[in-house]
C-alpha cells in the first residue's frame, strides 16, 4: 500500500487491514485499491466516511464474494473506528472502464454497514471522474490506466439527471427531510452538482458549499452556512430534527436548484 496515504495514522492501519482483507478475498484476482470520494478530492477530515474502490482483473464469483463479505466484516468488527466508516465498491476493470448507462449494481457495502448488496451507488461518472483524477493509490497501478477520461459533458448531463431524480426521491419522503444530519446534507450535495455544472468537475461538498456562498442568490446563504456550521459530528445528529425553519427552506432551495438546473440545459441547447 502507498505510504500514509492519508493525514490520519489510525485510518491508514484500517486501509492496510482493507488492502489485506480484499488480497486474501479474490486472492490473484486482485488488481488494486483505492480511495475516492472525499480522501481523493480533499476537505475530509475525521468525520469523513471513507470512500473505496477495489477493482478485480475478472469477474467476482460467488465464492470470491462470500469471501469479501466475510473479511469485510472481520475488518468492520475492528477497534479502529475508522472501520465502522468505510463505504465502497468491488468491481471487475472492465466494468469500471467506462460510464455504464446501465448503472448496474457491483458489490456495494454502505457506511457502517457489513451488508453486501449490488448497489449502483458508485457505478456513475461522478465517482470514475473522481478515481481517476485524483484516486488515491493504495495498492495497484494508477487509476488513470483503469478509467477512460470522463469529459465535463458527460458529468454535466449525469448531474442533471441527478438533480431531477433526487428531487423526485426526496418528496416521496417528504417527512424524512425533517433529520439533523439529512437536511445539510441534502444542501451541499445539491450545491455540489451545482457546482459540476458551473466548472465541469467534481469537488467535495463543503468545497461547493464554500463556492455557494459567492455563486448562488445570496438569499441561500444562511442555509447554506448552517449546513457548513453542522459539519461537525455529523453522526450524532441522526436520530434529532432538523433546525428550526430549515426544512421549508432546503424544499424552496430545492426547487431554485431545479429552476436553475433547467436554465443551465436551456443555455447549452441553445448554445449548440
């Protein structure tokens, strides 16, 4: 594994544990390990989960699967917290070459869970952008030698559809907004796509939410500032509401990102 590959030396440890446990797993179908997310775009920091990627030279069987469940939830069971917050992906380097419009699912395990499920959760632009730009090595070649360039357009129309989508998900849910930890969070991701649509590249959420603040109608700014300002022990506020007055406001700014999210499609057909 790279040395240190990250400022935290009890994180580090849980990566040379994942490393090991994925070696042992798919034994010589091993290709290499990664971090993505926000270790790879910058701004993490000790509340981060920690995005991962193990990338297999064929296809994972099912025995090879069996197998990462089990030594994934040898090292989730480990005294490190860190270990209770890792969330990535296991896939084939073919499937992870090029966007997959069919999003199929890999094998997925979700922060803090030691659940393997086929999850679409990193099969998108976004996440290869972000692997093979700025993909942490922990084991294996460079991610560029994996991922196909990904371009601006091609994340500009996936952040698109996600804007969309996610608006449609959320208000079948509606009381699920009303969550101390989901609210912000539903703010700086919706600022982050706002932000790929502006530069054409991916950037970590208190990063977008940073450019928010001087992008955006500034009528946003004290939301936006409260999701920034709740930061902090995220995990602590799973289980309380939202502050006060947030709630309307994240559903108004919501439709502003939808409104903006159409203009921005309007301009570049026109454009072309």
């Amino acid at each position: 594994m790279t040395d240190e590959p990250t400022g935290f030396p009890e994180l580090n440890e849980v990566l040379r544990q994942l490393v090991s446990a994925a070696r042992e797993a798919v034994s010589e179908n091993f290709c290499g390990a990664y971090l993505q997310g926000s270790f790879a775009v910058g701004d993490a920091d000790v509340y981060s989960d920690v995005d991962f990627m193990v990338v297999t030279h064929d296809e994972i069987g099912t025995e090879q699967t069996r197998a990462i469940a089990a030594r994934h939830t040898q090292v989730h069971a480990g005294p490190i917290p860190w270990a209770q917050h890792l969330e990535g992906s296991y896939v084939e380097k073919a499937a992870v070459r090029r966007v997959d419009p069919t999003h199929a699912g890999w094998i997925y395990f979700d922060n803090g869970s030691t659940r393997l499920e086929r999850s679409d959760h990193d099969n998108n632009a976004v996440t290869r952008w972000t692997l093979r730009e700025h993909g942490v090595v922990l084991a294996g070649p460079d991610p560029k030698t994996l991922v196909d360039p990904v371009s601006a357009e091609v994340l500009r129309t996936e952040v698109l559809a996600t804007i969309r989508d996610w608006a449609v998900d959320l208000r079948a849910d509606p009381d699920g907004m009303d969550n101390a930890w989901r609210q912000p969070h539903v703010v700086l991701s919706y600022c982050r796509t706002l932000h790929t649509l502006a530069v054409g590249r991916v950037t970590s959420k208190p990063d977008a939410g940073r450019w928010a603040l001087s992008h955006l109608d500034a009528r946003w700014n004290p939301l936006i500032q409260q999701a920034l300002d709740d930061r902090p022990d995220p995990w602590l506020r799973v289980h309380r509401r939202a502050h006060p007055g947030t709630v309307d406001a994240t559903w108004a700014f919501i439709d502003d990102v939808l409104l903006l999210a159409d203009a921005f499609e309007s301009e570049a057909a026109n454009a072309s």
